[in-house]
C-alpha cells in the first residue's frame, strides 16, 4: 500500500495517510504515538475525520484542539477540500480511587484490612486489602457510583459513598479516610423491630430480617461471641413472661446458628 502526507505533531504523534491499512475507504488518516524508541501501532482515525473518499493532509494546531485535513469526499465546493477539525479532549475510561483504613481511636493505619468496593449501577463487587501503609486502591469505570466499606475483625466497620462525575476530568480521587472502631468486651446492642406475635415465639419475616444483619456482624468478626437476650411486654405473670422470654431468646439464637454460626458462639439468655 501507499503510506504518504506524513505530519509529525509536537515530535511525539506520526500522522500519515494510507491505503495499505485497514480503513473506510481509499486514503484514510493514522496516528502512531512515540514511546522511547518505538512507536505504537498505527491506529485509523475513523469517521468523521475518515471517509469512503481520500483524506489526507493533516495539520494539528499547537494546543491540540484544532486541526485541518484535505478530502475528495461527496459535499465539497472542489476535487480536493479543506476542512477545519474541532478536537474534543477525551477522558480516560477509569479513574483510580484511593484512601487509608485508620483505628478510629488511634489514628494509626490499619495494614490487611478488607475494603469492599460495590459499584451500585452493575452491583459488581472488588474485594481489596489494605496494603503495609493502610491503604487501597481500585480502578474502577468512569462516572461510577460506589458504596466503599472498609472492615477488620474486632472492629465496626466503616463506609462511605462515592457518586462519581462522568465529566470530571480527575485521573485519581483520593477518599475519606475509612475509621474502624474498636469493639469493647461486654458492649451492649439494641436490636431494633424484632417483634414476636402474642404468646408466641417463632421467627418472623420482619424479625428474620434483623437477625440477618447479626448473622453477618458474626461472619465478619470470627473472633467475637454473643448473648443474646429477649424480653416480654407486661401481660401476664412474672413466671409466665420469664418462660416466654427465654423461649424467645433460644429461638432467635437457634435461628442464628441455622444460618452457619458455631453454637459455641451464641447463647440465649432471656
């Protein structure tokens, strides 16, 4: 094929018309850009800088953002036209979010700890870990929207929301830093909206809902063990409400233990 109308832009891009590459007509335009010593494959500029017609010619203005190419394709006023390029700057696909995992407390950085990146628009999930100086990075796509949760055995876990511009031209964000605070040994939790029918102790949907979110506290802290307690409202006898209550407590920690925590784990203490 013929290679000609070379035009070197800022002594780092080779523009070169060719009919011996692959492209959407007779003359279309490449560029190959310069790294070291070598240069990169030539890629085809595409429509609408290409045509089924020759197009050849090109002059790239100093600041990148203009440019002139000559053309025989359909439309002209001649055989051979002039026409002027508008360059549009184009993003990178990814952006590079980074951030630290420090002890709440402390402040010290928090090395080998898991940081959960959930990227809400394809429910695509990266599981990272915190390097020796407490940190994670992740590429993720363009204008991405993440939920970002960091957690570590013996620690609440932390996140945070990331709503990524689509527009912005940023190439790396750097987060909040993600604040892991200690458990205490006998801390005491409240379990909202678990709600037993009258004189009854099995597990509701609504209930189950809300044990749920112990199972996983559990599964992401192996090191920890609970009691767990129930009470009763004021109807009926002391004895009868005590009963009422362990029932209630066992049958809690017994729905628990059927969603794979260790028995040894968990007791019931009504």
């Amino acid at each position: 094929g013929n290679e000609m109308f070379p035009y070197l832009h800022q002594d780092s891009v080779l523009y070169f018309s060719s009919d011996g590459h692959a492209g959407l007509g007779s003359l279309d335009i490449f560029k190959s850009i310069k790294n070291g010593d070598a240069w990169s494959k030539p890629g085809n500029l595409k429509a609408p800088v290409n045509s089924p017609a020759d197009d050849f010619g090109i002059v790239i203005s100093s600041n990148g953002r203009e440019g002139m190419i000559s053309s025989n394709r359909p439309g002209g006023k001649g055989e051979d036209d002039i026409y002027l390029l508008t360059i549009s700057e184009r993003l990178p696909d990814s952006v590079m979010i980074t951030g630290l995992v420090k002890d709440k407390e402390t402040l010290e950085t928090m090395k080998n700890a898991t940081v959960f990146v959930l990227n809400t628009l394809n429910n695509e999930v990266m599981v990272l870990k915190t390097d020796e100086n407490g940190r994670y990075t992740a590429k993720v796509k363009r204008g991405s929207s993440l939920v970002i949760k960091g957690i570590r055995n013996g620690f609440y876990p932390d996140c945070l929301s990331l709503a990524m511009d689509n527009k912005s031209k940023a190439a790396e964000i750097e987060n909040r830093n993600l604040l892991l605070a200690k458990y205490k040994v006998d801390q005491i939790f409240r379990l909202e909206n678990i709600y037993y029918d009258f004189d009854k102790w099995n597990i509701r949907p609504d209930a189950a809902t809300e044990l749920d979110k112990v199972v996983v506290f559990l599964k992401e802290n192996p090191g920890i063990t609970v009691e767990l307690g129930s009470h009763t409202d004021s109807r009926g006898s002391f004895k009868y409400n005590e009963r009422l209550s362990d029932r209630r407590a066992k049958s809690a920690v017994d729905y628990i233990i059927s969603r794979g925590i260790d028995k040894g784990r968990i007791t019931a203490n009504g």
